[in-house]
C-alpha cells in the first residue's frame, strides 16, 4: 500500500504542476501533506517536515545570498566586458549565440556548482537572447544539459556519493568517464547548434551593428554601475568562485562574506544598499520559497518510508535473466529514479542494492556506479533539485514549461552518455 501510495504522489504532483493547474510551491506542499494523511502518519507529518526543510536550510540560505551577490556584480557591471566580447563574437546570429551560450556553460561549470553557472550564464547572455527575440528556455536547456555532464567531477557531489556508497575511490569512478563526458559536451555542442538553427530560421539574423547591439545591451549612465571598480569586482568574485572550489568555508557563509562585501564596496551609502537588496528581493523570495516548499516534500517522501519503498519495488521485479545486464539497467533506472526522488536517496539507498545485484552476475561496483552517474542531465530537472528553480526563475519562465521543453534533450543526452561509455569499456554491457 505504502508503494502505491508514494507513486500515487508523485504521479499526482507531477500532473499539477505539468498540466498547469497550480504553482510548483503549492503542489509541492499540499500534495504530500495529503499523501501523508491518507497513509497514515498525520501525528508525524509536522517532524517530517521540519527535517525536510532543516536539511535544505543550507541551500537556501546560500542561494539567497548567491542571488544578492551575482545580482548586485550585474548592478555594478562586472559582466558588460563579457557582454561586449560575446556581441563582437556572435554577430547576432542566433547559431553563434546559443552554441557561444554551451560553450560558456561548459567552461564555467567546470566549478561543480550549478547554482553560479547559472547565475553567471544567465548575467551574461539573457540580455542578448532578449535583444535578438530568442527562447529564454533554450538557454536554461543548454545550461542545465552542460551542467548535466560536468555534475559527474569528483567535486560536483553525485561522483563522492556514489563512492562513499560503494566504498570506492571517487577518482575510480571519474577518470574512466573523461571520454564519455567529452562525447556528451560535443552533444551538447550540437544540441545547441540545432537550437540555434531552429531560431535563425525563425526570426533571423540581427540587422544591427555591433557597437549598436553593445550599447542597447550595456547602456551608459547607468547609476548603479562601478565601472571604476570592475577590477576589484572581479577580484572578489574570483576569490569566491577559489573559495568554493577549495572549500575554505561552507558554501552558505562564503556567500553571506561575499554579499556583504558586495554591498559595502559599490555601495556604501546605506540608502543605495537597502535599494538594490530591495530591487532583487523579489527573484530571493520565489526561489528560496520553492526551496523550503520541496523541503516539505522530501521529508514527507522519506521520512514516511515511501523513497524505499518505490526503490524496493522496483528493484524486486527485475527478473533474474537481466542480472547478466545489470549496468545498462541500472543506467536506464537512474534516470527515472533521480528524476523522482533525491540523489542522496538513490546513492545512498538504491545504488547499493543494484551493486550488490550486479556483483552475483560478475558486474563490478564500479562499473554500476559510473552507469548511474549517467542520469546527472535528467536528474537536473527534478522538482527536488533546488537550483532548477534558480535557473527557471532567472529565464523568468515556469518549471513545468523549462521541464516540457527540456526534458527530451536531456534523456537523450543520457543515453549518449551511456552508449559511449559502453563504447569505451568503462560501462559494459554484460558482466565478466
């Protein structure tokens, strides 16, 4: 009952929030809270959700100060030198834009942090895709999908999860990878040159001078641009990006530091301060409240019990004839289940079993773990993931639009990740 219960509920969420009838935070409080009820745990639906929204209190707080901060740098025109180098390089041609759009996202998210390879992307290029009258969703489709890929280094977190599940090394898991993920940046590459031939052929190119196009991007006089100040803008915004890779600090003080440095450096009148906090408060609020609304939802699902028992299900009905094929399936699973429910539920709960699974039929743990880091493209777009709604919300557009549009492209780019990766040898096809 219990398992019915929990495909029930996500089936359910998923329609409310596909079919448009309610906003991503309703659904994502009401519809467990009901679920809760009818399975009967209502004594303990109030712990459930406090631990849920105590366990992505972090997140929050860094993705409210993530917010402030890189929208405080677009205020003081760290991004308008970028600007002018991608307008001179694109031409406004919509091809150049959206494949200068993956390339850019490739690069930066190197970091492993998806949150500010959103946030610097979208700085960069969102004007640009306005001006030219391209899809915003396009955008937030190549940024996840780049981000879908470099997710998998050691430092982006489903890499370490899957090694301290499995008690592997993470650079066991990652450096095999290297060639499958290089295969699926040059799918991301065409991916976006596909896009981006679909919208030159529907509006064109630009009839308008690069120093023109600058110049409607960039403006001038602007009065809470420091130009002046660009030097130590970009100073401190390197150092943040160096903190967070190294890890001096955890992610949420680093940005509050950085925030606050922000303000007091371009603007230390106190007036101009409690402006431009008040100008970005708007995007901090409907992000962070979608945070803690998921909070609700993955406490429900797993403190009720219900992540293992859709996990055990599952796993139960696989038939013996398919243990020899144990690592597809298990790239294949992934996909769905870390759409569904969290990645620390699927490292942590589901891995192991499909390991334990795959070792009767002679498939090594390693080779199962790096089938389920795959999915890292689709899982991105999961409503429990918390910067898809940072990144749905910078484009301006709604999660389930952002998820119908993207969500083909990126199962695809799953399975060409899974296919070159049975192509090198690093994920075989039958154990040995």
């Amino acid at each position: 009952m219990l398992t019915l219960l929990a495909f029930g509920m996500v089936a359910t969420f998923m329609t409310l929030i596909m079919s448009g009838r309610v906003s991503a935070l309703v659904a994502l409080v009401i519809t467990p809270i009901v679920f809760g009820l009818v399975s009967g745990f209502a004594p303990q639906l109030g712990a459930m959700m406090l631990e849920g929204i105590r366990s992505l209190a972090p997140t929050g707080v860094m993705l409210l100060f993530a917010i402030l901060f890189f929208g405080l740098m677009v205020d003081a025109g760290l991004f308008d030198p970028l600007v002018r180098l991608i307008v001179r390089v694109v031409h406004g041609d919509p091809v150049r834009v959206i494949v200068g759009s993956a390339v850019l996202a490739l690069l930066v998210s190197l970091d492993g942090d998806g949150s500010t390879t959103y946030i610097i992307c979208v700085s960069a290029m969102l004007p640009l895709y306005r001006r030219l009258g391209l899809n915003p969703l396009i955008l937030a489709c190549i940024l996840m999908l780049a981000c879908g890929i470099t997710n998998i280094t050691p430092w982006g977190g489903p890499t370490a999860r899957a090694a301290s599940a499995l008690n592997l090394s993470p650079g066991d898991l990652f450096v095999p990878m290297i060639p499958a993920m290089l295969v699926a940046a040059l799918c991301v590459l065409a991916f976006a040159w596909i896009l981006g031939r679909r919208e030159r052929k529907r509006i064109g190119l630009l009839q308008a001078s690069d120093a023109q196009l600058t110049e409607e991007l960039v403006g001038a006089n602007d009065p809470t641009e420091r130009p002046k100040l660009l030097p130590v803008n970009l100073a401190l915004t390197l150092a943040l990006l160096a903190g967070l890779v190294i890890g001096v600090l955890p992610l949420p003080v680093l940005f509050m530091i950085a925030a606050a440095a922000a303000l007091v450096i371009n603007y230390p009148d106190l007036a101009m301060q409690k402006a431009r906090i008040a100008h970005h408060a708007p995007n901090i609020l409907a992000v962070v409240a979608l945070i803690f609304a998921a909070g609700v939802f993955t406490g429900i699902l797993n403190g009720t019990g219900m992540t293992d028992a859709m996990a055990g299900s599952v796993v139960r009905i696989l038939p013996p004839a398919v243990g020899p094929y144990m690592a597809p399936i298990t790239a294949l699973l992934s996909i769905p289940f870390t759409f569904f429910i969290s990645n620390d539920a699927f490292f942590f709960g589901v891995l192991p079993i499909l390991a334990e699974a795959g070792s009767q039929y002679g498939v090594a743990p390693e080779e199962i773990a790096r089938a389920a880091l795959t999915s890292q493209a689709v899982h991105l777009l999961s409503p429990l993931v918390p910067s898809t709604y940072l990144l749905v919300g910078l484009v301006e557009r709604d999660l389930a639009q952002h998820q119908r549009f993207t969500i083909g492209w990126a199962v695809l780019l799953s399975l060409v990740m899974l296919v070159a990766g049975l192509l090198f040898g690093v994920i075989p096809l039958t154990g040995g």
